[in-house]
C-alpha cells in the first residue's frame, strides 16, 4: 500500500509559527488583526486562499504583498515554530519498517515541507516528498495529488490518502483514491466525513491497523 500524508494538522502542528506570521503580514500592513483562533481554523487549505478570506472583500489588492510579508518570517522562524504530534515518529517507523512508501502530499511550498521534515528527523522515512510552488502552482490538493500519482506512475487501486482536512479527502476522492481522515489535527468529524473520508481516527497509533479499508 503506497501512503500519502498530509503535513500540516497531520504529521506537525504548523500553529505557531503560521499564526505569528499571518499576525506579521497584517500588521505589517496596519491591518485589522485577525483572531489567533480564527487563525488556526484556515491552517491547511492553501496560503493564497487562506489570505484571501482573512482579508476579506474589497481588500484583494494587499494579497500579494500579505503573502510577501508572511513568507518573509515564515520562511527563517515560522516554520520552525512547529511540533511534530505524539505518536508520529513511532508511527513513521513502523510503517516504514512494514515496506509501505509513504508519500508526503502538501499544499504548503516544497522547499519549506523539506526543510519542515528534515529538520523533525522524518525525511528518512519518505520515498518522496510533493508540495507546490511559491508561485501557487499546484497548491490545489486535487492538481497536486494528480503529479504526484503521474510522477510515480503509482496505482490509484493501491494508495490512500491520509489527512485532517476536507481538502484532502476531497482531493482523493476526485483522483479515485481512498482516504483516511484524522482528528488530531484540525478538521472535525463531520467536516471529514462529509468529504467523503471511508475511516476518521483519533490517534495516530491507530494509523497502521486503519490503512486497511
């Protein structure tokens, strides 16, 4: 079975250092300073959809300059500002150790999911690692999802898509692939569920066993 995995609100919690950072960008701008709450609640959907709907209507002219700004401490402390969740090394071993390839699916940038996983000591586990580019070019989790199976010519009968967002489970629907849905992160049962996640799960020791849909 190949394992694709979500980033953000699966492997790590991006909290932090994503809060501090959208929290520079609009003050940087003299903007109107969101929630940290309302934050978090866009942590993993795309950036530039993200920005866009904190900035809300008439304000779509400060989305470049915002995601500038955002990336300017995101990209040397942000993205450090970041945990791996309990469990999720352990976890990584052991599927590793059973021979599965697992896959890292990212919205997030490529360059800054690989410096993320090398600097957490989980690179080692992974036969490849997809994100999109600063630019925006396959952030949209289905777009990205489609690469990524062309890229290893991998079977979509034999994959699934592990993720704690709508975004993921949808993606994997729209490619054919099987979905898993977690609750360790920030997605909630029915926003999983409704995506059309075939299996949600609280903790991440029960990832092995549940693989099997």
């Amino acid at each position: 079975m190949n394992i694709l995995l979500d980033l953000d609100g699966t492997l790590t919690d991006p909290a932090p250092g994503f809060v501090k950072s959208i929290r520079y960008a609009f003050g940087s701008l003299g903007l109107d300073l969101p929630s940290d709450k309302q934050i978090s609640s866009y942590i993993g959907p795309p950036l530039d959809e993200t920005i866009c709907k904190l900035l809300g209507p008439g304000q779509e002219s400060k989305r470049l300059q915002t995601i500038r700004l955002y990336r300017e401490r995101y990209s040397s402390i942000g993205l450090f500002e970041n945990s791996v969740y309990d469990g999720i090394k352990e976890t990584l071993e052991e599927l590793y150790a059973s021979g599965s390839p697992i896959f890292v699916a990212t919205a997030k940038p490529t360059v800054f999911a690989i410096r993320i996983l090398e600097h957490f000591e989980m690179k080692q586990f992974l036969s490849g690692i997809y994100g999109s580019e600063l630019d925006g070019t396959r952030s949209n989790k289905q777009q990205l999802l489609e690469h990524l199976l062309q890229e290893e010519s991998l079977d979509p009968n034999d994959k699934i898509m592990v993720g704690d967002r709508s975004h993921d489970i949808s993606a994997a629907v729209a490619n054919c692939i099987k979905s898993l849905g977690v609750l360790w992160g920030y997605g909630t049962f029915e926003e999983l569920t409704n995506a059309g996640a075939e299996k949600v799960i609280h903790k991440p020791h029960e990832l092995p066993s549940a693989l099997v849909i």
